[in-house]
C-alpha cells in the first residue's frame, strides 16, 4: 500500500507544483521510495522540484543548495504512528545566482542550519520541530517564515515573521542583527529571552521555573496584546495592552520545570496549551480575540490525541481516503486491479 501511495503522490504532484517532478525517498524497507538517500535525491532534483520524505527510525542529512519543497510525514503526526520524519539540513548555495533560497521545509523534525551566504532568504518552515540554527554568527537572514514550529532559534534575522509557533528558547541571537521582524500569536516556554528589533504581539510568554537565572529583554521591540507569566517580569518601554502576572489558564496538567524541560524528543504529550473557558487569553487580541498559537488567520491545528504535540499531517500531501482491490487473484504476469481514492487535507 505504501508503494502505491508513492506513486499516486507522484502522479498527483503534477497538478500542485506545476511542471517540477516529485521525487520520493526512505530508507524505510517497508514503505520504499526511489531514493534510499536524501543527498542523492538533493542532487539528481532540478530548482523548484519537490521531495516526499518518509518517516524512518533513522535519520537523513543533506546540503540544500536549490530551491526546493522538501515535505516529511510530520512531527509525530499521530499517537499510533510514533515514527517521525527527522532530517538534519544544511541550507547553502553553489554559485552567486543558485542558492536554497525560497526552499519550503514541512513537517520534518530536525536541525535546520542556515550556512554563510550572505543573501539566504525566503525560506518557510511549516509544521516542523526541532533547532533553526546559523552557521555564522554575523549572518543575518531575511525574510524567513516560521509558522507552528516548536523548537528554538538562534538566528538573526531580517524582515522574518514567527507565527502560531512554540518556542522553547531564542539562543544567542546577535542584537545588533536582527531586525524588523513580527512574532505573533505564539507561545514562548523560556524566560531567557533576548529580542531587538522585533514586533511583538498577541503571544504568551511562560515560564515559572524560579531555579533559573531568568532575564527578558526587550530592545528596540513594540510590544502589543501580550501576556506575561513568568518568574522575571520584562520592563515593556514602548508597548500597549500587555498584562502581567496573570495566568493563562491552559488546560495542561502540567506546569512549572516541566514544560521549561520539555525536549523534541519526548514522545508522551505533557502539556495541552488550550485554556479554560474563562481564560484571560481569549479575549486579549488586537483583533479582539485568543492570543497565543490557537489565535490568528493560521491557528495551530491539533493532531492525534489533540494536545500540542501531535501535528496534524502536512496540508500538501495527498491522503488516499478510500481503496478497493477490484480482482482478489491475480494470474502470472497478470494485473492487479486497483481503485484508489485521495483528497488533499484543507
């Protein structure tokens, strides 16, 4: 079944991307690919071509230095199925016109390293979990989107939006770098946290782990409809409608060290970050309505058993809802008789 899934993405992946081809790769024995290696599949793809990963016990690495849409299976997209698409990505360039700039990562679970060029932009992470990192520390990166990611960040950036996302910590990132960016409606675990330059609005910020040496700064940031509940209050210079010292009210039975130690390698879920029905959130918006990751135009869509940790499976990958087997024996040399339904998730 697997191997005919293959080839109906590869059939289907026509019509979504254009003329570019659709590779599939896994080292999965069970469920195999055209390609074994995600590197080898990286260099015989052309610009703008896109690559099916399977989830795998092991893990894939590979140099991206095209643009391309690489798309996982997701970030434990289900309770049943624990296997997970983890890849370890470099994204570089060849020459001064080729380079993984406008590249799409969706649903995979790994460390994403931005190398050193300098004009590395337009790169969207989806529905992905794990450490978006630098390879050069004066670097800055521009026009980098981030949407339902858990994880940390330690890059700088420019010109960038972090959306509907959970993040465990932003580490090291150079304050003079960065730059006009917006984080919103996300959901920050750490109270070590350093921004300049930075749109803050209608996030969370969490953390009451007082064993810490925690610190909020805030430089050059405007700060809108946020909510603070944390051992180390920031002081807020330029902003408006912030509140703090007031729980969130989530629905978690956990609280405190244990949602500050959460790790991308946990497979139970530990936390559940919606909130009671008289939660202060709700209501705290710009727009009037919830903050944090359930908030906004592109809320944070539940998965699996429904707590945070569980994504639901990339939108882009066609699912086959239905499958008959239209002859039950098959002759030698003779065809097996297939129909197969499939939808793309909305």
């Amino acid at each position: 079944m697997k191997k005919i899934s293959f080839i109906l993405l590869s059939l289907l992946g026509v019509s979504f991307f254009g003329q570019a081809k659709v590779l599939t790769v896994s080292n999965n024995s069970n469920s195999p690919g055209q390609y074994t290696d995600l590197q080898a599949a990286c260099d015989a793809s052309a610009i703008n071509d896109t690559i099916y990963i399977h989830a795998s016990n092991s893990i894939y690495g590979a140099d991206i230095k095209k643009s391309l849409t690489l798309i996982g299976e997701g970030t434990l997209p289900d309770k049943q199925n624990l296997l997970t698409t983890k890849c370890n990505l470099n994204f570089s360039k060849t020459d001064q016109i080729i380079s993984a700039s406008g590249t799409k990562i969706i649903g995979i679970h790994g460390v994403f390293k931005l190398a050193n060029p300098e004009g590395l932009s337009n790169i969207l992470f989806d529905r992905c979990r794990g450490s978006i990192e630098y390879a050069t520390y004066s670097i800055t990166y521009k026009n980098i989107l981030i949407s339902h990611f858990v994880g940390s960040i330690s890059v700088s950036l420019t010109n960038s939006i972090i959306s509907n996302s959970i993040i465990m910590n932003f580490l090291n990132i150079p304050l003079s770098q960065s730059s006009s960016n917006l984080i919103t409606h996300s959901l920050v675990l750490d109270a070590n946290t350093s921004l300049n330059g930075c749109n803050v609005k209608n996030s969370i910020f969490y953390s009451m782990d007082k064993t810490k040496n925690t610190s909020i700064d805030f430089i050059n940031c405007t700060l809108e409809n946020n909510l603070f509940f944390t051992s180390n209050l920031p002081v807020i210079l330029n902003g408006v409608n912030n509140k703090l010292s007031i729980d969130p009210k989530f629905l978690s039975p956990e609280s405190g060290a244990v949602l500050i130690t959460y790790n991308n390698e946990t497979v139970e879920p530990k936390a559940d970050f919606k909130v009671l029905s008289d939660s202060p959130v709700l209501t705290m918006g710009t727009d009037g309505k919830e903050i944090g990751i359930y908030g906004g135009e592109n809320p944070w869509v539940d998965g699996g058993n429904g707590v945070f940790r569980y994504h639901t499976m990339p939108n882009q990958v066609p699912h086959i809802t239905h499958m008959d087997i239209l002859n039950t024996s098959v002759p030698l040399n003779g065809n097996l008789k297939v129909s197969i339904k499939a939808k793309v998730q909305q």
